[in-house]
C-alpha cells in the first residue's frame, strides 16, 4: 500500500527536472531585446556672455572722491543709534501690555510700551526684547544687569558690607 506522503516528495522531484529541461532547451532561444533611444529634453543654446568691459574702472578710479558713499539722512538713523547704545535694563509686562526702560548713554531713561511712535515693543522672551519702527526697521537688545545706584556710590568695608553713619541719640 502506497502512503500518500510519498506522492510529495516524488512531485517535488518531477518539478525539479521538468525546469532543469526546459531551462536547458529554451536557453539557445533567448536574444536580448533592442536597445531603446532615451527621450531627451531639447536643450536651447546659452545666451551669449556679456563682457565687463573695464571702462567705467578708467572713468571712476577708486580714490576719487565722487566715488565716495552719498550722505544718508541722519534723522531717520539716529534713533536707531540711540536705541542700539541705549542699555535694556527691564520690561514689564501686565497681560498684553508690556513697557520696556531703557538707559541712553547720557544716564537717561527711556520708556517703550507697545503703543509707542516711532518705537515699540514688538516682544520679550526673558532675555531679549524686540522693538519695531513704524517703518518696519527691527532691533533687538539683550536685557543688561543693572546696578542700583545706591551700591555703585556707597564705598564697601573690608567685610564687603556698607558703612552705614551710627544713629544720632
């Protein structure tokens, strides 16, 4: 009596030599197939190169002074350079309103809130503020430690503590 788990064992062999022949029988037959010609995009010629030509070099040499940069107004400039010598020194802020208190040079204060022209206070993330110019110029300043005025005039001891005048009896 034949088991049937004989018939797969046998099946598989048949397969095998069913392909050994008919790769070997079939391998003369195979050509390669015709080479295609890509499609490539037209291409257009380059422009022609402009020449630098050297004569405005001759006409305007380097040191002459009607090459020398146009006066710029100062006005519009000079806040600016106010405000990028000028010192951060706190911004406060309630809600959405925020007040910026900066120091100018000359030992000024300035107060910038969000309101304010031709500055104001655009934002604040704890460490830098940003300030926007009516016309779109932005500036940003660190926020500066400050020191009291009181500590920078008081001269301290030997135990790095104030001297303080003794109370008048």
């Amino acid at each position: 009596m034949i088991k049937s788990w004989y018939l797969a064992p046998v099946l598989g062999i048949v397969a095998v030599a069913a392909s050994a022949y008919w790769w070997d029988a079939e391998k003369e037959r195979w050509t390669p197939p015709p080479p295609r010609k890509p499609d490539l995009p037209t291409v257009e010629p380059m422009p022609n190169v402009v020449r630098i030509r050297a004569r405005q070099a001759v006409e305007r040499p380097l040191l002459w002074t009607s090459r020398r940069p146009v006066a710029v107004d100062e006005k519009k400039s000079s806040m600016v350079n106010e405000l990028m010598q000028a010192r951060l020194t706190a911004v406060f802020e309630s809600g959405k309103e925020r007040i910026a208190v900066l120091q100018r040079a000359d030992g000024t204060t300035l107060k910038i809130t969000g309101e304010t022209k031709p500055w104001r206070v655009e934002s604040f993330d704890g460490r830098k503020a940003l300030f926007l110019s009516a016309d779109n110029q932005r500036v940003e300043r660190p926020l500066e430690a400050g020191t009291p005025a009181a500590a920078t005039n008081a001269q301290p001891s030997a135990a790095g503590r104030v001297r303080r005048p003794a109370p008048r009896q």
